[in-house]
C-alpha cells in the first residue's frame, strides 16, 4: 500500500498525530463503491472518537485517500472539505446512490469497523 508507506516514511514532514495517519490507512482499504462510518473507523482504531475521525480527514494532506467514502452512521454525509456537492458527486460516480443527502441502500454498502479490520490484517500479511 504505497500511500501507507508514504505516510509513515513522510512523519516528519506532514503535520499530522499518528491518530491521523491511522484514520488516513483505514481510509485507503474502503474500496471504491463502498462507505464506512466515522463510527466504524474509530471502532477499528480501538477507540470511541467519532468526531476525532472526522476532524482528521477534514485536515487530511494526503489527496489520494478517499476521504468522501467515509460518512455518519446513520449514512448521510457527513462533512467534506471541498463541500458536500463535491463529495456526493464523487460517490456517485463510484457508483452509489444519494437522495437527500444520504446513501441509498446504505446498509448494503456499508463497510464495517470487523470488515476494516479484516482489510487491515490481510494487508499487512502481503
């Protein structure tokens, strides 16, 4: 996983806590046409900070993690630095659905904080 790899290489260059990194890493496994909660990362990272999450991916420096694939739980939106317009623009065209500002078949395209995990694991097994 490049990105991973340039997180950590690039620690004394970007102002990010190594919470963030973490948040930028689970970030990466979400696959496109897929969403994951702030819940479910914060569950996956051992913790309850919900909003801790989220703060992490609105100062993320790195563009190539998919911070619009990450909404609330109940699978509205969420925020987005570059506006809430641009992330629904680019989950559908990932393919999902979004009326009145929250992901249709949520349930369905919901990734979980035990999914994350998994992703996590198999990774670092290559």
């Amino acid at each position: 996983m490049a990105l991973a790899k340039a997180i950590r290489d690039n620690a004394q260059s970007i102002s990010a806590s190594n919470f963030a990194k973490s948040v930028y890493e689970l970030t990466m496994l979400i696959p496109k046409g897929k969403v994951a909660a702030y819940k479910d990362i914060a569950i996956a990272l051992h913790c309850k900070a919900y909003r801790a999450v989220g703060k992490a991916l609105s100062v993320n420096p790195f563009s190539n993690v998919p911070c619009h694939r990450v909404v609330k739980s109940d699978g509205k939106i969420g925020g987005f630095k570059d506006g809430i317009a641009k992330k629904i623009k680019l989950l559908e065209e990932e393919g999902l659905m979004v009326k009145n500002h929250k992901i249709c078949d949520f349930k369905n395209r919901r990734i979980s904080w035990h999914e994350l995990i998994l992703l996590k694991k198999s990774r670092k097994k290559c």
